[in-house]
C-alpha cells in the first residue's frame, strides 16, 4: 500500500471523525450564526385605533416616512414629513427638535411597504430614538377608516 493510499483511506476520515466530535463538543447545540430577529419583528405594530388618541393627545409623534410629494399630496392630520431616504443631518435635527424620548409612530403608503421599517431602524440606530412603532397598514389603512 502507497503512502498516498494510506492517508487517503486511513488518516482523512480519521481527522474528519476527530474534528466532527471536536466539534459537536464545543458546540453541542450546532454550528450555526445567531439568529438576526426579522427587521418586521423589531418594532411593536399598532393600529390606527390604538394610535389616534396618543397622537391627538400630543403624547406620540405621527411620522410619515414616504417621499415628500406623497406627504405634501395627502396624509395623516398631525403626522411630520421625514422621508426614508434623509440625510444624517434631517435625522439629527429631527432628534434635537422632538427629543430621542419622545413616542414615535412611523407609516408608510401600504402593508407591504417596507419604508416605515427602514425608517424606524434609522430613527433608532442613527438617531437614538428608543420607543418607536410602525403603524400597522400605514395611510392605506388609516385611508379606509376616513
């Protein structure tokens, strides 16, 4: 028997069975990268029911995360403008004039819009905002109930 044939029937699936007990020792439960949570899941949904009287009340900010020309063509009384896509320095001196503390409600045009979530993460990641949700439907769903 060659050498070549030695390692290749004897030494390889030696290792590969030390390695694999190696591993299942240091990782009894699997191998396997920590689970990131669904962007969807991280921010509590809400209805406009549960939302309008927060918001009437001034306790909670109404945020409107479409482009601009959607907001200045309809949306929801009492909500702000601050688009999806603004620069560093909107969402800066969006934090210094409502405060990182304040309750934020962000929506979007539709369910299955994703712009409200985008939003929220940088409301939260870039800004410092701690409390904020997404509206459940965004103006569509208020747009049904109006």
């Amino acid at each position: 028997m060659t050498r070549k044939t030695w390692l290749q029937i004897v030494a390889f699936p030696l290792a590969a069975l030390v390695l694999g007990f190696a591993t299942d020792t240091l990782f009894p439960d699997g191998f396997t990268p920590d689970e990131q949570p669904d962007a969807e899941s991280e921010f509590a949904r809400i209805t406009w029911k549960e939302t309008e009287p927060r918001v009437q009340a001034g306790e909670w900010l109404l945020v409107d995360a479409r482009e601009e020309e959607h907001y200045a063509a309809r949306h929801i009384p009492g909500a702000v403008s601050l688009p999806v896509n603004a620069y560093p320095e909107m969402l800066e001196f969006f934090a210094d004039e409502h405060g990182t503390t304040t309750t934020v409600v962000v929506y979007c045009g539709t369910e299955d819009c994703d712009m409200s979530t985008e939003l929220a993460m940088r409301l939260r990641d870039e800004a410092g905002f701690g409390d904020i949700r997404i509206l459940d439907g965004g103006f569509l769903a208020w747009q049904r109930e109006h």
